[in-house]
C-alpha cells in the first residue's frame, strides 16, 4: 500500500478545482462583440439586396418600406434587383411613426400568410426596428407582443434579415436591439436579444440625401447620444470605445454640413458610417441614463427620438460628470478636435445641438413638472439605466428633468 497515494489523490482534486475557479474567472471578464454577419457599405450597395437574397436561399421576401421611402421611390434600385434575381415579394408600408406592439403583431401575421422565407427592412429605424419584431414574430407564430417585450416564448431564430437605413442615426442596422412602444399604455420597451441582429447590413449613403434637415440633425443627434454613452457606459472595451470615439469624430465634422448641405455625398457618407459605427458600440457596450429618460419624454411629447436625445444629453453628461472626468475631455476632443475640460465638452455638444437647430431644453417642447415623477418612476425600469457609469436614484432623475427644462 502507497501511503503518499491518498495525499496525491487530494491534491489532484484540489489543483482542478482551482483550475475550475480559474476558468470560471476568466469567463467572466470575457466580452463578446456581436456584429452583422455581412456588411456592404457604398452608394448603390442597396443594389446588392437580391444577390444577398438568393444567396441565402430565399426565393419570397416580406419587405418593411418606410412609407416616405417608399413615396419618393428611394428603393428603385432594390426592385430591380429583386426582378434581376427573380425574388417574389410581398410589401408592406410602415406608415406609422415609432414601432407599436399592436401593428407588429399584425405586420407579423401578414408575413406569415404571405409565406416568405425572409425579410427586408428598408427605411428609418422605425422600419428596422419594426421589421425585427415582425420577424421574431413571424418564426413564433404563437407569441404576443407581450411576450416579446417579456422575451418569453422566442422558441425559434427569426426569419433572415436584410436592414437597409435611409437615415444616419438609429444604427438599426447593427444593433441587437428594438424599441416597441406597448399599444395599450404607451411604454416604450428596450428588447435586447441576439435575434434582433441583422443578418445583413446595406450601408448606401445615397439613400439619405433627400432626408429634411430637421430631421437630418435629429438623427445625427441620436447617433452622437449613442456614441458618447457607449463610450462612457460601464460595459465599454477598447473596441467599442474606438468604434465609439470615430463616430464622434464623424459626428462633430460632418452634421452640420449634412444639416446645410444636404446634397453633400461625403458629409453623407460619413453620418450614415458613424451612425453604423455608434450601433455596433451601444449594441455591445449598452447605453444610459440619456436613453432612459429620452424614452419616456417621447411619447410624452410626441418627440421623435432623436429630439428627445438632444433634450437630454447635455444634462445627463453634467450629472454624470462626477464619475466622467478622464472621458469627457476625450469626448471634447473627439467632437472638436481640440484639448477641452469635462464641462467645456458638455458645452460643445449643447453648442452642436443648438447649431442644427433643435430644441435647447425641455420646456420648448411643453415640458413640465407635473410629469416628472411618473417620467422617473418609469425610467428606473429602463434596461438602457443598467450600463449609466454613474448609479441614479428617481430623485435624482427628477433633478436631471428640471436640469433640462430650463437649460
């Protein structure tokens, strides 16, 4: 009989129990990048929609068209690309403004009996997202709204997709991510789930020239709040802060030439890539507290988005400054190209707000007091709070909304 044997045995036992504790560590500092599968980017990459089609193998499309979209006959070039590569489709126009649960849940029961094996969403991010519940839906035939917001129920993938934007803002395209505002109460819902990824990302500038500067700048704003609190947010990595920081740059050299010269293919082009670009960030690092309290002074007011955005960044960035001071300053520079304290930075972005021409503060949209505890009540279940780099209590996001009314 070896006496040493039982030591051996035990210390075995002990060296891969510490290998497991290790293991498990590591797991959890791993962090994972999720990004389309394929990605074409260029003027006239809208043409590519029928090769990318067939090269699934789907033969019968649903396609999403935003209504101006499809009225200014912005998808010309996607018709004939269907017709060249012989793929049937069944349409239907987006004629709301943000996605609703009672029309996705219709939308979804059109594709169904239109017997499409694959989906295109071509428009805003109101007709992405739309079309990333409608295919979640589709492939589950047995689910609700409900159970979408609730992610209960997402038995199977959902149907192939195709995201082509015609505004530079939401980064619809890229993100894992939709916004469904509740028909019965009117409460947006943050879904985050990998089956709200695209498949395919049609990155075509050309198809936002004709986009109104008003909106222009709502959507520029949207996607520049989605940069600064990817960069900041608690879940950041090198990746998604670099992805974070280029967008910035983007964003502060070419919006106001897009807001003013809206026939300028460059400026063009470089919205619509920060835009790309500032959705894989947020889609990987999460949001904040701008989001979170953006989404209930929307529906509030009747504000798209990106309005809401503009609203609420700067007051946000100024109360989360306390835990932002090695940030902000690399935000100020990214925006202006020029070395900056925190608070010149959120000066610069209220001066960039300001200089596309939308709204300053919360009571010139009819803002008001009386809202402001329901507002912080319900931001505190928002799922963009979570990745905010600084924790919040509904006081202090009711100091944040009377911030913003008279900034």
């Amino acid at each position: 009989m070896n006496p040493d044997k039982p030591t051996l045995l035990t210390e075995q036992k002990v060296s891969t129990a510490l290998y497991h504790a290790l293991d498990l560590l590591n797991l959890q500092s791993i962090k994972a990048c999720h990004v389309p599968r394929d990605t074409y980017i260029g003027v006239g990459s809208t043409a590519y929609t029928g090769k990318m089609l067939a090269s699934y193998g789907i033969n019968k499309v649903f396609i999403v068209i935003d209504e101006i979209v499809h009225k200014l006959g912005l998808a010309e070039s996607m018709w004939r690309s269907l017709e060249r590569h012989h793929i049937n489709y069944t349409l239907h126009v987006h004629s709301l403004g943000e996605p609703e649960s009672k029309p996705c849940e219709d939308a979804a029961q059109l594709c169904i009996d239109s017997g499409a094996n694959g989906m295109v969403a071509i428009g805003g991010g109101s007709a992405l997202d739309t079309a990333k519940a409608v295919a979640v839906l589709a492939a589950n035939p047995s689910m609700s709204s409900a159970d979408l917001i609730e992610q209960h129920n997402i038995h199977h993938h959902r149907m192939p997709l195709i995201a082509i934007p015609t505004t530079a803002g939401t980064g619809s395209e890229a993100t894992n991510v939709t916004v469904i505002t509740n028909s019965k109460d009117h409460v947006k819902h943050v879904i985050v789930h990998p089956d709200m990824l695209p498949d395919l990302a049609l990155i075509d500038a050309g198809l936002t020239l004709r986009v109104p500067p008003y909106f222009t700048a709502a959507t520029g704003i949207d996607a520049l709040t989605h940069a600064i609190e990817a960069y900041v947010s608690i879940k950041s990595t090198p990746l998604t802060r670099a992805l974070a920081y280029q967008a910035i740059v983007e964003i502060g050299q070419a919006l106001p030439i897009a807001v003013g010269q809206g026939e300028n293919l460059a400026a063009r082009e470089s919205m619509i890539l920060a835009s790309y670009m500032a959705g894989i960030a947020f889609s990987n690092a999460g949001l904040g507290l701008g989001h979170a309290l953006a989404h209930q002074i929307g529906p509030k007011y009747n504000l798209p988005h990106g309005v809401a955005n503009a609203i609420m960044l700067p007051s946000v960035m100024h109360f989360n400054q306390l835990v932002c001071k090695k940030t902000f300053p690399e935000i100020g520079l990214a925006l202006c190209q020029k070395i900056m304290t925190s608070s010149e930075a959120i000066e610069a972005v209220q001066n960039l707000i300001i200089e596309v021409m939308l709204p300053a503060n919360l009571s010139m949209v009819g803002g008001s007091t009386d809202d402001f505890l329901t507002f912080a009540e319900q931001a505190l279940t928002d799922a963009c709070l979570s990745t905010n780099p600084r924790t919040v209590s509904k006081e202090q996001i009711i100091a944040v909304y009377q911030h913003a009314l008279h900034r």
